[in-house]
C-alpha cells in the first residue's frame, strides 16, 4: 500500500496548521492517559508548554498533567477547541464523527492516524482537518507562535 503524504493530497497545508495552533486553546487529548511511555503523554506536554490547556479523553479517565480526565468527548463540561486524536485509524472516524456533535473548531488526526473519509466529513462540517501531522512537530517547525 502506497501512503499518500498530506502535501500530496493537498490537505493540511502549512496555512491550515498554523490557524489550528495559532488560534486555539483548549485541546481533547483522544487516548491521553497516565502511561508516559505513550506519545499522547509527551505531546500532550508539549502542547502544555505552548500555552494550550490539554483535556484528557480516555475511558480510565485519569488526571494526567493536572488536568481532569473525562471518558468521552461528550463528557466534556466545557467547549474544546481541537480534538486530537492518539487512536488506531480504524477508530479515528467515530472520535472524528464525535468532535463535530460536540462542536468542535478542529480535529487532528495523529502521525499514521489516516482516515480519509473521516477527513472528508469533518471538512465538510466546516471544520479544520489535520491528518497524519504531530503537533509537536509542527509547533517548532512553523516556528509558531502557539
């Protein structure tokens, strides 16, 4: 199987990450948990560092880096901007499909996280879409000011 890069299939360009680091807060972590040997919990930190407050969504629903964990997305008490999601690629739709119903401004699929339908439906609910990107990669190499 060829594996087709953002670049290549003229989604999340540079313009579109720089709006959903730039311009929001409040970041659902999907697969945050306590283990600091998963890359949720190492991004998650990152993100922390860059001013965003990270909400863990995880069905232990752990405290991981002080802040409160929930079980799901609609347990959520309070708007999230982004919807970042640390699941296998057949589980990413249903935790995409979740970020729109609750209102969400992004979703972003994690580095091998790829489902391009799912992509498709957040797009068309008028949502930003990053797919198969790591936002701690990307934060230093926009030099962004998140």
């Amino acid at each position: 199987m060829s594996h087709v890069t953002p670049a290549e299939n003229g989604t999340d360009d540079d313009a579109t990450i720089r709006r959903v680091l730039e311009s929001t807060e409040t970041w659902a972590v999907v697969g945050l948990s306590s283990n600091t040997a998963r890359a949720a919990y190492g991004v998650a930190r990152v993100l922390q560092q860059h001013g965003k407050r990270v909400v863990p969504v995880h069905p232990s629903a752990e405290t991981v880096h002080g802040e409160q964990g929930y079980a799901s997305l609609a347990d959520i008490p309070f708007p999230v901007d982004v919807v970042d999601v640390f699941v296998r690629s057949e589980l990413a739709g249903d935790v995409a499909d979740q970020a729109v119903a609750v209102g969400a401004k992004a979703v972003w699929f994690q580095l091998d996280v790829i489902d391009e339908d799912a992509a498709r439906r957040v797009r068309d609910a008028g949502l930003d879409m990053v797919m198969d990107r790591c936002p701690a990669i990307e934060l230093p190499r926009l030099g962004s000011a998140a």
